[in-house]
C-alpha cells in the first residue's frame, strides 16, 4: 500500500484517538510527512507485519518528551535521520524498514518522515497499539527483547547513544537526555531484525489508526456520529458525556502530568453516567474515576485504567482531543476500550498497569468494569 | 619511567594536594592501580608529552560523579576499562596511549589501571593542572578541540556513547547520566591525536604531583614542616593556621557543595592571618574569604579563587585533606598558589573563574591579592 496525502490525514486522526492523548502533535507530525512525501527518493510504502523478512534489520522511527514542548519546539527535518543514521552505525549494518514505536498522533508519522528520505517501507504494526509515557512499555520489553542500542539526537546536532542493560535504564538514560536536549528529542530503540519484529510487534495498528481517521472523516460528511463510528471499530463505551470544568497541569521532568475533570451534561443517552469523572494523565490518559478531585480516586470509583485505553474525543464531530489540547468549557465524550491481549498479562500489568504509574488500585479490564456498572 | 607501588603512593599524596580537594579518593584510587599493576600484561611505563607521537590517538581515562559517592560506591575494575573500550569502538581505532584528565586523588591513577589493562603508556600531562569540577574545565575546551566522542559506563554494564557539540553540552549530559549512574562513572572525553595532545595539554603533572608525595613523605620521615616542603614546590603562601570549626556541605546535581569555616589557631607565625577563613567548594576548594560565613564574601575579602589553587593540609603531617574527608576540630594549614597560566587568559577565567560559579566578585591572582595584603 502507497502511502498518500490523505492516508496521513487518517492516520494522524485515527491515531490521536490510539494516542490516548499523547503521542505528540499529530498536525505538525502530518505536515512533516506530507513535506517529506513530497521530496521521498521514491513512494513511501507501508507493509504488512507478515511481509517483513526475518533477516532485515528494522529500526523504530519516533520522538520521546513531553508532548507540549514538541508542540513549541521546532524539530528540525534531519533530527530524526539523525538519530536513525546513528543507530545505523551503531548496528553497523542499514536498516531495511522502519516502524512506529507508539500509535500516538505525532509518533505515528515519524517512520513515514524517515521511510521517505530513506526510501525504505514502514511497517504496519508498533509496539503499544496506543501510546504510553515511558520508554520500557513496549510488547518488546514484555517479550525480554533488548532495548540496546538506543540513539537519541537534537536539533542542535548533539547525538547520544545509550548501551543500556535493560528497557528500564534505556527510560532511565533517556529522559534526563531529552530533558537537556530541550524537552523532546528523536529516539531510535529495540533495534530487532524481522524475526522478532514479527513474533513481538502488534500488527495492522497502523492501518487501524488509519481507518479511525477515516471513520471519523466519513462519517462528519454524512452528518452521522463520529464517535460511534469510532466505537464501532475499538469496541469500547462512553463513561460520560461532560463539559471540561477544570484542568490540572504541570510539565517536569520530560512529562506532563496532571488531570481533567468532566461535568456531565444534561442530555438524553447521559442516565447511567455519573456527575463527574477525573481523568489522571501522564503525557497519555491513564486513568478515569468517578468524582470531581483526584482524591476521590478508590478501587469503586474506578471507571477505566491504563493498559486500556481512554481518549477525548470532541462531542460533536468525534475530533480526538490531546492533553495538550484540553480548555475549559469543550464538549466531549470520554470514551474507554480494550488495549491489546500483551498489555493484560501478568507481566503486561506489571508495566503499564495503574500502580506503576502510582494509583493504589488493582486492574480491572473495561470490561469487567462494565460489566459492575450495569 | 616504570611505575611502582611507591610511585603511586607519591602520586596519590601529591595528587590530592593538587586536587584542591576534589578528584575522587586517592587511596582506593591507589588501592585498583596496585592491584593492576600486579597483574599488568607488561610494565606500566610513564612517559613525557614531548615522547608522543604525532599520529598516535590518546584518550584519557578518569571518573566523573560526586566524590563522596565514589567512596562509598564500589567502583568495578572492569568499568574504567569499559568506558575506555566503548571509545575505541566509537573512535573506530585503538588507543596508543592514555593519559590523567585531572590531577586529582582518584582520577591521576586511574590512567595507571587502564594502562595496566592495555599495555599502553600513560603520558606525564593532564588538561587542568588541578581539578576542576566540571567536564568542559580543560585546556582543550580552551584550546577549541572537540570533546566528542563521549563515553561513560557503570559497574552494572550500561555504556553511554555522546557525540555533544561541544563540551559544555558534554557536560550537560553527562551530568545528569552519571546522576542514573548512581552518581559516579567511568568516562573518556576529549580523544585526540598526540599532535593535539603535545600542544594543549599541561606536561609533566603527573610527576608533579609525584614530587609533591615524595617531599611530604621525607619530610615526615626527616621531621620537617611538611607544608614547607609543598610550599618549595608550587610556590603559594599560607592563607591561615587554623582548626576547623564547621562544614556545610549537601550532595546534589551530581556534585558535593558547600563551604568549610576555619578559626586561626593562636600560634607564632599567624600574626599577619585574617581571624577566620570562610572556602567554598563545589568537589574542589573553589574561593576562599575572610569571614566566617558565605555572606562575607566581597571583592575585598577575597583571598584567592578559583581557577588558582586552594589546598587543605594537616597542619602536623602535611597530608591534604579531601573536601569529603573535612571534619570538626581538624587542625590545618590553608595554602594557596597559582594555576597554569592558560587558566588565566580571559577564556580561562570565562571558563572557570568565580563568576562561572556564582562567585560576584572578579578575578585577582594570588600574587596580586598577596601583593595587596602585604
């Protein structure tokens, strides 16, 4: 499949809503690939996670940082090449293909940037099928494949390449990189030839946040529900339909951490919702609960919680909102879904589930929550 | 010149002089050369910076971090040579020779380790003359020569490879990785050809420091002042004779800071003294005043400052005391003397003067401040 004008508008949608609210600036991260498509040494293709050979060596394209500061920051074309021509010599072997590491607006877009100006393929699949904050929560690090080496680069020229035991000190080294680099930088990791891309990597992500993108498209022109149409493809629910009435906020250390709360509107379909919910985030929407306070975060209260994925999405034309993105007074659905079978194991838990990232509350998959709900 | 046991005793006492209180213990520092020097694959040889050859790649070995974490760390005798190695590899060549960053305690034998492990030569030169507490404080930055490639290892195998722009970003990296490192690491910077070599680094400091073990060591043995005998060396004064009465002092940023008060003792010969000294230090002895706290610091109290040296020494044996060894009741002779003239051209004062750390008062040699005093 060839890659076109269009495709990059889907997908940078489509993989908003994937992103969960974070993922980096999906506008900017389409202009970069359109501008790229444009000048590509030949047409961009994306193949199929099965079509990948088990000899090439396939290399990530994305950017890691606080999605705020990519947004003001001004990333340079070549950052990116950089950074995957270190890790090329860091390999030192060429890279047949490349991939995103996250479905996140921005990072979705990278590879197709680095696939144009390296007339490589990128692959359909990544490492989340969402995004998540940290550089260790990739199936790759669920399945033990290494993070080495990791290369990050700048705009200003300076490129760092980690060597790094494990995914954890890959995150480790990295943020306060990426801090001195300015709060966001390119970053190559897990490095894997095509064998272990295709036993570890989730397929067709690629293609899924591109079809989202174009559900929502379609159905704005047909005047129809764009977050059904969204729903009908990610199989999940609405926890409210609100109003934003305040947003908590700070970026530091390499993220942005902070929290949204939803007043539920008064309109039919909203009956079972509850008053208020919180949605806790860092750079991605983590976790959403009942109540108007973070303090009133409790296992009960619990609507939804990362691994599964929680995205905003503009009430009446579905438009996924990023965290970034949050005002006062939008009118949004608050919408939750399954994540991948990889994030719901033991191990999967362990590294994504709510109390790594600090919630004192067990995992229950959305479904169950559902399923407590009704 | 052959190394032994002896020498790298003479080399740690002097070296720590020298060191102005900061370039890492000088005992375990001696403690890993003699173990390598046992099981050296041939002889360590010394040898002068007129001997290196044009074409020869040099590439120095010293460890970064906090010193009083590099006490309590265990230092793995693997991870210099790592760091060292890693450099090769990003150099693509070997090293015919290595060579002390710093004339500090640890960092002036820890060439002699390496040396050990490769069958090279270490090379009677450093880029400070002293120590100083930061990556960029070197005669090559002054001299414009690029500090990249970087690398840096821990005990626990994570290698870190930097390609900064220059070596005040070096710096900015490496900080804040050798902070994840758990606050000390091995690092190579500053690889260059012996020509490079032969024209900014300061020769024979390393048997300077050697000649200041040795004098503090017979004197003892004679029963002579001790810090006369160092005073003959490098040609300072005494600042005060004094006990040590507090000590301020916090570990942070990968840095030990703080200041240590001293109360002249009532002896013949400290008529002329200032009643109380106030040193401040940040790893090294950076800026010394009288008074008895920082506040007292202005351009008149003054008594010398970085980038000459300020050294700490028992006021019986002559032994210089590390910042991280200072403690209540010691009783001590302050010295101070003059840096390497390339430390005081106005790159050098730029680069590491008082105002570089904060210090709002400028810069004065320590003749013109004893010409003022007199």
């Amino acid at each position: 499949m060839l890659i076109n004008e269009q495709m990059i508008d889907d997908i940078a949608l489509g993989a908003t809503v994937l992103g969960t609210g974070g993922g980096g600036d999906p506008y900017s991260g389409a202009l970069m690939a359109k501008v790229a498509l444009k000048n590509a040494i030949k047409p961009v293709e994306v193949i199929a996670l099965e079509e990948v050979q088990d000899t090439w060596m396939t290399v990530p394209s994305s950017m890691i940082g606080a999605p705020t500061v990519s947004i003001e920051k001004i990333n340079s074309e070549s950052q990116m090449l950089v950074a995957f021509e270190a890790m090329e010599v860091a390999l030192g072997e060429t890279a047949a293909a490349t991939f995103p590491i996250e479905i996140g607006g921005f990072n979705s877009l990278i590879p197709i940037l680095v696939a144009a100006q390296k007339g490589i393929p990128v692959v359909d699949c990544d490492a989340m099928g969402r995004a998540f904050p940290e550089a260790q929560m990739v199936t790759f690090y669920l399945d033990g494949l290494p993070s080495a080496p990791n290369t990050l680069a700048d705009e200003k020229g300076n490129v760092v390449t980690l060597h790094p035991i494990d995914g954890v000190w890959s995150e480790r080294f990295a943020r306060p990189i990426t801090e001195e680099m300015g709060g966001s930088a390119a970053m190559c990791d897990y490095p894997m030839l095509g064998k272990n891309l295709k036993q570890s990597a989730l397929g067709g992500t690629l293609t899924r946040a591109m079809k989202i993108g174009q559900a929502i498209r379609l159905a704005n022109a047909k005047g129809e529900n764009a977050v059904d149409a969204i729903l009908d493809i990610v199989g999940g629910q609405r926890l409210i339909t609100g109003k934003i009435v305040d947003i908590e906020r700070t970026t530091a250390g390499g993220f942005v951490t902070g929290g949204v709360i939803i007043e539920k509107l008064n309109k039919a379909g909203t009956e079972s919702m509850p008053t208020d919910v919180y949605v806790h985030f860092q750079n991605e929407l983590l976790l959403a609960h009942s109540g108007s306070s973070a303090g009133d975060l409790n296992q009960d209260s619990v609507l939804a919680s990362t691994p599964d994925l929680i995205s905003i999405l503009d009430h009446e034309t579905g438009q996924p909102i990023t965290t970034e993105q949050l005002r006062y007074g939008q009118r949004i659905d608050l919408i939750a879904y399954p994540c991948d079978p990889k994030w719901r194991t033991a191990k999967g838990i362990e590294v994504a589930g709510p109390r790594y990232f600090g919630y004192d509350v067990e995992y229950k998959t959305i479904e169950e929550l559902a399923g407590e709900i009704q």
